[in-house]
C-alpha cells in the first residue's frame, strides 16, 4: 500500500517532520500486523514553497510540484502535519491542498497531526485541519495527535496518554482504514462505506 506523508515544517530538524515520521512508523506497523507491504513517499512542503505560489499564479504546477501532487491524491493513505501558526495551520500547509483538485482526496483516509509551543493550540486539529479534510472529503481517522513541547519525551498518566500512546492509535487507525477502503476502480460512496469501519476503531 502507498503512504504519503505531508511535511508542512519549516526548519531542520522540524519537529512537524519528527511527529510525521513517527506517526508513519505507527502506520507501517499496523499495516504490517494486517499482511500489508508498505512504500511511503514523503512531501516537503518547504522546498515547494515557491513552485506552489507560482502555480497559485499560474494555475500551472512545475514538475517537482506536480509530483508531490500526484504522490498525495494516488495515495491509500496520508499523514499531513502542520505547525501552528496564529492558531491555526500554516499558511504553506493551506496552499498546498489549495492547488490539489477539491475531488482528489474523496475518500482518501488521512491521519491529522500538528505540532505547537504549547497545548493550548492543540484544538487547532478540530477546528481547523479536520474540516478542511471533510470539505475535501477525505476520511479523517478519529485519533488526531497535537504534539506540543512539553509531549517529547514525556509519558502518559493514568488519566492520559502519552504522545506514544497517541501515535501509536492514531496509526493503527489509519491502518485499519487503509486496509478497509474499496479498490479505486470500484463505484461507492466511498464516506457511507467508511462508517462502518469508523465505527469498529472505538475499540482500538
């Protein structure tokens, strides 16, 4: 199965990209507990900066953009990960899917994860990133995973899961969802489909 991971990080190291490599490694072993081969492919957003503001101009994406562009809507399955910026996604993350046809991600699952100073941002996941996804139509696994400074490195509590803990649901559901959605070639309502297997992730 195809993974694509979508950076939206701008330095290096950027903890965004940490996060996301970190929720692909939870993804890979869930798709492995079910049988599944993995290739992942993985989109820097900050070397496309330029090329996605010229296409947002031109309407024309240059080739390294088109790439990542095709990476993102053949996958089974994406992981997108943004800082926050001004309590919400960047503005880099929001142009990227911009230029993405609004019917390319139609049922695509997709696993939302956002990285902060702080964990008064970590909402930006509900309010923000999810519905763009749902506008796109995508399928958003229930399990966002907001990682702030202080979750690196730091357990969970009796009351709380740790950001491993959290990763490693998050990827399981995305597992679980990849391995449910229909072939491509295959007429449905890819969304009625999915609410079954929704359903049965309360459980993971």
């Amino acid at each position: 199965m195809k993974l694509t991971i979508v950076s939206a990080g701008l330095s290096t190291p950027s903890s965004s990209r940490l996060l996301a490599d970190r929720l692909a490694e939870a993804t890979r072993d869930g798709l492995a507990g079910r049988d599944h081969e993995t290739t992942t492919e993985i989109v820097e957003l900050r070397e496309l900066a330029g090329d996605i503001a010229h296409h947002l101009l031109t309407g024309f994406p240059a080739p390294r953009l088109g790439a990542a562009i095709d990476a993102t809507t053949a996958a089974d399955g994406l992981i997108v990960v943004t800082p926050v910026f001004a309590a919400s996604y960047s503005g880099l993350f929001k142009s990227f899917f911009d230029v993405i046809d609004p019917d390319a991600l139609t049922g695509t699952p997709v696993l939302t994860g956002a990285t902060g100073g702080t964990a008064r941002h970590s909402l930006v996941l509900e309010h923000a990133v999810r519905p763009l996804f749902s506008y796109l139509r995508a399928v958003v696994v229930p399990t966002v995973v907001f990682a702030a400074s202080e979750d690196w490195g730091a357990g969970g509590t009796a009351h709380h899961d740790g950001l491993s803990g959290r990763v490693h649901r998050a990827g399981t559901e995305l597992a679980a969802l990849m391995t449910a959605r229909p072939p491509r070639d295959e007429p449905t309502d890819d969304i009625t489909a999915y609410e079954q297997q929704l359903a049965d992730l309360r459980f993971v």
